[in-house]
C-alpha cells in the first residue's frame, strides 16, 4: 500500500523540471541538480529558507530532519498529520531555487 507522503512524492515529481534522485541514500526530488524534497519514511523533508522553516516548525509534529543523529539545519520534515502543508512547503522549497 502507497503512503500519503510516497503518493504526494509521486505527485510532486511528475511536474515539469522535476528529477528523481538519492539524497543522503533517500529517494528525492531535485531542480537542476538541487535537492527540494526528500521521502524519509512516511514523511516528506523540504529544504527551507529560515521565514518558511520557522513556520513549518511551528506545525504540530514538525521537527529538523535528523537522519544520521545530526540536524540539517535548513531542513524540515512534515509527518502525514501535514500532508495538507506539503504543497506549500514544496512550493517554497522550489522558490529558494530561483533566488
């Protein structure tokens, strides 16, 4: 059975200049090489500028992503109960992009 986060995953990655690629050994999404959006277990991980990592932590059971017991500072993992957020977020994740 497909996850919320694998079926968002899936969703995201059929935009147009979306790839799919490993990121610290997890299935990700990339924009010309840089890494957006990561799968890590049933969550979805979104590289942040500080305004939009601040207000997604800020959304119940949000935390940095800490995959190999260090926090990735500009990284923020959004659990299922978020999936509503995952737009959002993935929007602001390709934003920082073009900046």
């Amino acid at each position: 059975m497909t996850s919320s986060a694998e079926a968002a995953f899936a969703r995201f990655a059929r935009q147009p200049g979306i790839e799919e690629s490993k990121f610290f050994g997890f299935r990700s999404l990339t924009v010309e090489g840089k890494t957006v959006v990561v799968l890590f277990d049933d969550k979805l991980v979104f590289k942040l500028e500080e305004v939009d990592r601040e207000a997604a932590l800020r959304l119940h059971e949000a935390a940095l992503w800490n995959p190999y017991g260090r926090a990735k500072k500009n990284w923020v993992q959004l659990p299922p109960t978020q999936e509503q957020a995952w737009p959002k977020f993935f929007s602001k994740a390709r934003e920082l992009l073009d900046r």
